[in-house]
C-alpha cells in the first residue's frame, strides 16, 4: 500500500493499482469511497479504510469501527 498525500490530492495506491482517491474541495475533501466530505483526518481514514477491506474483508474489527467512526463524523 502506498498514500500519496498532496495539499490537494489523495492516492491510495495498492501494487501500483489506484483504490481510492481524494479531491480538496473548498468544503472539505471528497473522497472516491464515501458520499460525503470529511475532514483531512477523517480522509486519510476512509482512505485507510479501503486498502483494509481489500487485505482483510468487509467483517474484519477494524474496518467495523471505522465505519463507525465515519458514519460518527
């Protein structure tokens, strides 16, 4: 997994290969996985998020509790 975080950009990249991304908007940041903006911290979570429930499925406790994290906001 490697995160590429610029002052306006997020890439999620796994064995080269794009998962997710995130765009700064003037509101927050929109990322590729999630319906909604979310704060810096909260991104590089969703982020997180998505190369987790590729390595270790959508039942796995953590990816459970960030979810729930998120879903919080």
């Amino acid at each position: 997994m490697a995160l590429k975080i610029t002052e306006n950009r997020m890439i999620l990249t796994v064995n080269d290969e794009p998962i997710a991304t995130a765009t700064r908007t003037s509101a927050g940041w929109r990322v590729s996985t999630g319906p909604r903006l979310l704060d810096r911290n909260a991104t590089i979570t969703a982020l997180s998020l998505a190369e987790r429930v590729i390595t270790h499925g959508e039942d796995d406790p953590c990816v459970m509790e960030w979810r729930r994290e998120l879903a919080d906001g």
